[in-house]
C-alpha cells in the first residue's frame, strides 16, 4: 500500500501540507460556525485527528478534500455533544418576555422589565437599543465576517453590492474574488482624516473595487465639494491619495 505520510519523513512533509492548508480549513471551518473560537477549535481538533490517520492518506493531491471533510465532521460532532437549552419562542413573544433579548447584567434585565411594565405610548420608544449593544450588522473590519455576506449577496442575485471595508486593504482583492464579477461598492466607515480616505480609496480601487458609497467623510466635511471631487479623481481618473490630497488642499470650496 502506498503512504507517502508514514514514517519520519512522511510525518515532516503531512506537517507541511497542513500548515499550507491550514488558513483553507479555517476559513472553511468560519464558514461553518461563524465564529472565529469555535473554528480555531474544530480546525485544531480536525488536523489532531488526520495526524492520526495521516497514513490512510494515499497522496498529497487528495490532501484538501480530505481534510475539509474532517473538519466538516468535526464540526458536526460539536452538536452531538452539545445540548441546548429549550424554550416555547411562542409563549415568550406571547408573554413579551424579556428572555427575547440577548443575555445581559441583572441590572439591564431589571431596566428591561420595568419598561416591559409600561404602557404601549410610554414602552415603544425605549425598545429601541443602540446597534453596538444590539447586535446588529457589525463587521467591525473583520474580512472573514465580510465575506460570508458578500457571497450571499451574490447568491440571492444581486446586480450591484455595497460592502464594508476591511482592517488590512491588502486583502480586499479576496471581497472582489468572492464577489464573481458582481460590482463591489465600498463603504466608507467611521469618520477618519482626509489623507487617511483618499488612500484607503486608493487602496481599494487598486484592489479591484468598481466605486465607493461614502457617508459621513463627505457630508461631515468642511469642504463637501473637494473631497467629492478629490474622491472622483482617485476613483474616475485614477489619480493618487497624494495627488487628490494636494486638489483638495488647494481648492477653495
């Protein structure tokens, strides 16, 4: 039988291999969990697991889908240990249960019940919560939270996709990759210095990005016109941060 992974060497060159796939079966595994803790632990699990079988693998080439399927297994075996606790979701919407809302302190829960308390008028306008507590769609620069929602904008048809920019520009080519030749329109995020935008721009439409969808960085300017036309020339002409910067310094608005 052929086992190219037995042995001293073979153990060294199996090494290898999985540290070459490794970033492959955690992004895999993010895939799977949407959750970063959760798929370093299956990832380590999967590779502890095909060390030990690392002989049944016949060749190198068919490395990958082998090892995407133990991941994918591993993950599924977290869910055949794990018992969840129930509860009948109708009788809390019924009842208006705080229960509904994410895990908090007792004193959140407290504030939470004695709004429950109040009348209909008085109740509805506290409901309301900030996005950062409520855990809405924050992505927080995180590539792999980015890419997930791309593909499944791309899945469900769309012709055009607004996405978040990420922690390291560098990577942004990945978004495009994923994204199939669906036009991507870069966010512009948090408000952040003139040079600090009209790179980030530079960055990303040498990324591959089609356009950009900035808010606050142009309305919230001193000079709305400028930046605008500063952005049109990094993202229309393809000039640089440090040649739009210097049209933005030097226009009057």
């Amino acid at each position: 039988m052929n086992a190219p992974f037995a042995g001293k060497r073979g153990e060294a060159a199996f090494a290898q291999l999985c540290d070459e796939l490794r970033p492959d079966l955690f992004r895999f595994a993010f895939w799977l969990a949407r959750d970063r803790d959760v798929a370093e632990d299956v990832v380590q699990e999967a590779l502890l697991r095909a060390w030990r079988s690392r002989e049944a693998l016949a060749e190198g080439a068919a490395a990958k889908p082998w090892l995407l399927t133990i991941v994918r297994r591993e993950h599924a075996r977290l869910y055949e240990r794990k018992r969840f606790r129930t509860v009948q979701v109708d009788e809390l919407i019924a009842s208006e249960s705080v229960e509904l809302g994410a895990a908090v302190d007792q004193e959140v829960l407290n504030v939470r019940r004695a709004i429950f308390a109040l009348e209909d008028d008085y109740r509805e306008p506290l409901v309301m919560q900030v996005n950062a507590l409520a855990g809405g769609y924050m992505v927080d620069g995180t590539i792999e939270m980015i890419l997930p929602l791309v593909r499944q904008a791309v899945e469900l048809g769309a012709d055009v996709i607004k996405a978040d920019p990420c922690d390291d520009m560098n990577e942004y080519h990945r978004v495009i990759e994923i994204a199939g030749g669906v036009p991507i329109l870069v966010r512009g995020g948090g408000r952040v210095s003139d040079a600090v935008i009209l790179e980030r721009t530079e960055q990303l439409m040498g990324q591959g990005a089609r356009g950009i969808v900035y808010g606050r960085n142009v309305i919230q300017h001193e000079n709305p016109a400028g930046m605008t036309r500063a952005l049109m020339a990094i993202v229309h002409d393809g000039a640089t941060a440090a040649q739009a910067l210097a049209m933005l310094e030097g226009s009057d608005g």
